[in-house]
C-alpha cells in the first residue's frame, strides 16, 4: 500500500494534538465507519482498531457544518469547522468544543483556489506564515489517499475506501485508515 514515497520513521519529535492516550509507538490500522443512514439527521461515523473496538466517534452537529470528534465516552475531543468566506475551502480543527483562535490546533487548506483533483494542504496553528505551504500534504487518488510530512514524499498515513457492493448513498461505507510510526 505504501508506493507514493517512503514511510515515516525517522521524524522529528511530533506535536502532541490531543492526549498522550491517543498516541502509540507502531503502525496501526484503523477503520472509518459511517453509521448513518438515508433519514439519519446529523451524521455519525465510528472509528474502530482492527479488534472491532471503537476509538473515536465523529458526529455531525444538526444544522451545521461542524463536526466533532469524540472519545468513546462521548467526551469532545475536537471541533471541525469550515472557515467562513474562504477560496480555499479551508477548515479549521480547535481543541475540545472551542472554536476560539486561542484553542485552534490545525487548519487544512487546498493549496489551489481550482484544482483538478482534491488535494490539501495541513498547517498546523504554530506556523503563522500564510504563504506556508503546509506542515503536511493530503494527496488524493481515487479512492486512496496519502498524508505526507511537509511537502515530501515521505508518508505518514494512508487511507483506502472500500465500498459495499450496493453502491448507494444510503448504506453504510468504510475507509481504511493506516497509521505509520
């Protein structure tokens, strides 16, 4: 699965985003799946190790573009939300349920105003040069898509979609995440 460039083993210290709890020494597998359905009004999304046990919910907020990640507690970990008059579809993650500039973690950005495929760049809210490109970049292909450090071929994440085969919106979809160390 890795044939964009080299995996990430030798990188600088990472940033803690979250929790220490969140973080492990390996690669892992990770499964993306949405639970909602056609007339569900808010979506929901389970992330699950490769045991089957949820690690994260995302949940969709009714009536709004926001989106948060949880713990399997339910409690909020991150805020997702798109920013207001953007060209480039930019979105911005915050800490907890904040969506203060004080508790911004990351934003994803793509690095064209138009481009003929959805490719994204990762700056992180410590680096404040807007004309940054990116602490990481998403390269999307199809139905696969790789993250990268900076703007490198070195990989980081990869995620796969697999689709069930009754292709409508309405049932249920998976993608694959792999996380390298």
């Amino acid at each position: 699965m890795t044939e964009y460039g080299q995996t990430a083993r030798h990188v600088a210290p990472a940033e803690l985003v979250v929790a220490r709890q969140f973080t492990v020494p390996y690669a892992i597998n990770l499964t993306l799946t949405s639970t909602g359905g056609l007339f569900t009004p808010n979506d929901l999304y389970k992330v699950k190790d490769t045991n089957g046990d949820v690690v994260f919910m995302v949940k969709g907020v009714f009536f709004s573009n926001r989106r948060l990640l949880l713990d399997t507690a339910g409690n909020p970990l991150l805020t997702m939300k798109p920013k207001a008059f953007s060209w480039h579809g930019t979105w911005r993650v915050f800490r907890g349920e904040s969506t203060s500039p004080n508790d911004l973690l990351f934003s994803v950005r793509k690095p064209k105003v138009f481009q003929w495929k959805d490719n994204f760049d990762v700056v992180l809210a410590t680096n404040t040069d807007e004309a940054s490109p990116g602490d990481f970049k998403i390269i999307s292909r199809s139905k696969k898509c790789t993250i990268c450090i900076g703007q490198t071929d070195e990989i980081m994440a990869q995620v796969s979609t697999k689709i069930h085969e009754l292709k409508f919106s309405f049932l249920p979809s998976s993608r694959v995440l792999e996380l390298f160390n």
